[in-house]
C-alpha cells in the first residue's frame, strides 16, 4: 500500500501593503466610493489585496490628496515591517481639478493658459515635493518595495471628438506627460519601481471607442477624468501587478 504525505498548506504570505495617494489610487469613479477619502473596493490595490491574500493590506489613500497630505495624514499606516508600498500623488499639487474646470467651462485660451501655468509649476517644485514624500515614506518603511503610479494620458488625440478642442487636448496630454516623466525620474532616483500606466491606456483614453476614463460629467464632476472600474482592473491592476515583485 501506497501511503501519500499530505501536501502542506500553503505558507500565508508575507506581505505586507499599505497603499497610499490620492483619487487615482483610492479608485475614485471605480464605483461602491464611501467615506470622506471615497475610497473603492474596485481600486487596483483592493483588487491585488483580493488576488494575492497578503498577510496585511491597508489603503490609506484618499481623494484630493497632495504629496504634503500624504505625509501628514497616511505615513502613519507604514512601519518597518511594510513589505510593499504603493502611491500615485503630484497631480492635486499642481491644481489638476482646478485646471479641469477652467478647461470644461471656459475656451481653449484659458485652457491653455491654465496648463501651462501648471507645468510652470511643476518645473519649479514638483521634484522637491516628490524627493521629501519619497524620502519621508523610505524613513518610515525602510524594508518595502515601493511602486510608484503614475496619471493615464487623457487624450486620444487625432480623432473627432466632442468638447474640448484639439489644441485644449494636445495641451492637456502634455501636461501630463511632463508630470508623469518628473515622477519617474524622482521615483528612480530614489530607487522606487516606476509603473508607468500610460502604455496600457492607449486606446482606451477619452475620444477613444473603448474609454478606461469617466469623460466631464457635470452631474459628477468628482468622477471625470479618473479611471472606471475598466481603468482600474485593466489598467492600473495589471501594471501594479507586474511590479509589485
């Protein structure tokens, strides 16, 4: 007789998450948001938490959050035993909201104007907000693999599309695009895993057949411009998953 040794269950995982940032992160327009930080089950730390059972997971992100906020309010979720970070904040640093409702409600020169005062901005401080959140979240969480997120591009650009004009959209993109090149080069400088989420967006940007991105939405104006439940578990969950490590 065959005697089979049982299979020994399978080691609870050592990881250790807190998920920290701003709307990106919290998975504003992901839908089921409650609390003041409107935070989702929908957002992709919540769905890798799901996917993976680490031994912890905490998301202290929160809507409107700036890099300042993110210490002053979320740093206190991480420790030395934090194994895993995640964080997306600068853009609430350069007004993204604000620079939103001057595109939506007014024309393209004030757009214009608006963005471009916001990469003005960014050029001056971004990087020296992003160093002290980078520094301040490795003193508090020496031992954790943290990946930073970035914002999706907003734009399929070259197609017809209602709204905004052409040259508000260009504009826009643009924006982001220097935001998100600050973050990386702050992010790897601080040797934190960049997870660049503007690839996978691509065809699925505002303008587009298949849009990951809640369009303006003056009834909810909290929700435009951020990802839908399609933009997070397709988006931003399989980036995140593919450095996590």
């Amino acid at each position: 007789m065959v005697t089979l040794a049982a299979t020994p269950a399978q080691a609870a995982s050592s990881v250790r998450y807190v998920a920290l940032g701003d709307s990106y992160s919290s998975g504003v327009g992901a839908g089921s948001e409650s609390g003041t930080c409107q935070r989702s089950p929908n957002a992709y730390s919540a769905l890798w938490a799901a996917a993976n059972a680490p031994a912890s997971y905490v998301s202290v992100a929160c809507s409107g959050a700036t890099t300042t906020t993110v210490i002053s309010s979320q740093l206190s979720a991480l420790s030395s035993t934090t194994t895993l970070v995640s964080v997306s904040a600068g853009g609430n640093d350069m007004g993204f909201s604000n620079i939103m409702s001057t595109c939506a409600l007014k024309g393209t020169t004030e757009c214009v104007a608006a963005v471009q005062a916001a990469e003005d901005k960014a050029r001056s401080s971004l990087t020296g907000l992003l160093n002290t959140l980078y520094s301040n979240i490795r003193s508090k969480a020496p031992n954790a693999r943290v990946v930073v997120l970035d914002y999706p591009v907003f734009y399929q650009l070259g197609t017809t599309c209602i709204g905004l004009s052409a040259t508000s959209h260009a504009k826009i993109d643009e924006g982001i695009n220097l935001i998100d090149d600050m973050t990386r080069s702050a992010a790897q400088a601080h040797g934190f895993v960049f997870a660049d989420v503007r690839s996978i967006f691509v065809g699925h940007q505002l303008c587009s057949g298949d849009k990951w991105l809640h369009a303006l939405n003056f009834a909810s104006l909290s929700i435009s411009y951020h990802p839908t439940s399609n933009g997070q578990s397709k988006g931003y969950l399989p980036v995140f998953r593919a450095n996590a490590g």
